[in-house]
C-alpha cells in the first residue's frame, strides 16, 4: 500500500469509551479504506488544544494518524468547521489537512469528515471521514478553525 497526492481514502472514526481508553492514548479509531488497494488500515485521533495568545481560548482539534505498517504512519489535524461557516447541510462537520510527508510545505491531502450515527440501536455516533487531493480555490475549501470550545461539542468530544 501507498499513498501519493491523488490518493483517495475512506473510513470511519468512532468515540472510544473512556473506560476503555488508555493514559495519553487516542480518544477515537476507526477503519480506513484506500480506494483501488486491498486491505483495511487503521486510524486514531488524538484531542489536542492549540494555544492561540493571551486572552484567547485555546482551539481544539483531533490529531489523526493513519498507520499502514509499524513504519508508515501518515499524519494530519481535523478542525470543527464554524457553524457559520457551514454553508449547506451537506457540508462538512470537521476539515483539515492530511500530510503525505513529515517535512514542512510537503504535499498534503484535504480531509472532510461528518457528523453521522450508526443505523442499529445504539445508533452509536461517528465520524465519516474523506481524504482526497485539495479543492480548487472557490471550491468550498476556505474553512478556518473555530476558535471556540463549543464547537467541538459536549465534554469536548467531537461528535
């Protein structure tokens, strides 16, 4: 399996239960796809906080990391999108970036994810996530991180 900057992927990230979860480790994982390659990988998410100077509140987002193999690991950052920013009820609910490389200005892909619930009671919360090549400027892409804790939801899950 590889990755490039036309690669198209496609998964899931559901809440890992805070009984389950470990000290320091991901607070959500999930399944991913690579469209045109066998297998499943797998991907987790971290919440992090981002200081944003004095007087502000920090913003938080998910670190994600996507691991093909012990020594291919694949890293990005998904943001909440700004409800007001949210132009259709199709848009995204979280954007961000997706890194192809670990050096700075290396290509990166787009990452899109939404709000969804699973069709079986519990009807479990999760997140859908798309990884693709950025949109064209215009494209719908312009979305900043919210700088507001509210966006990412109660007790700052994010779903």
């Amino acid at each position: 399996m590889s990755l490039n900057q036309t690669s198209k992927i496609e998964g899931t990230l559901f809440t890992i239960p805070k009984d389950k979860r470990k000290e320091n480790g991901p607070i959500m994982e999930g399944d991913f796809q690579i469209t045109g390659e066998n297998g499943k990988i797998k991907g987790a998410a971290w919440m992090k906080e981002k200081d944003e100077g004095p007087g502000k509140p920090p913003s938080l987002y998910l670190s994600f990391q996507l691991e093909l193999n012990r020594d291919q690991k694949f890293y990005g950052a998904i943001f909440p999108t700004d409800p007001s920013q949210k132009t259709a009820d199709k848009a995204p609910d979280y954007f961000g970036t997706f890194n192809l490389t670990r050096e700075k200005g290396g290509p990166v892909l787009r990452i899109a994810g939404w709000k969804r619930k699973g069709n079986k009671e519990p009807h479990t919360p999760f997140i859908s996530v798309l990884i693709e090549a950025p949109r064209p400027r215009g494209a719908g892409n312009e979305q900043q991180p919210s700088h507001h804790r509210e966006a990412v939801g109660a007790g700052g899950l994010p779903i």
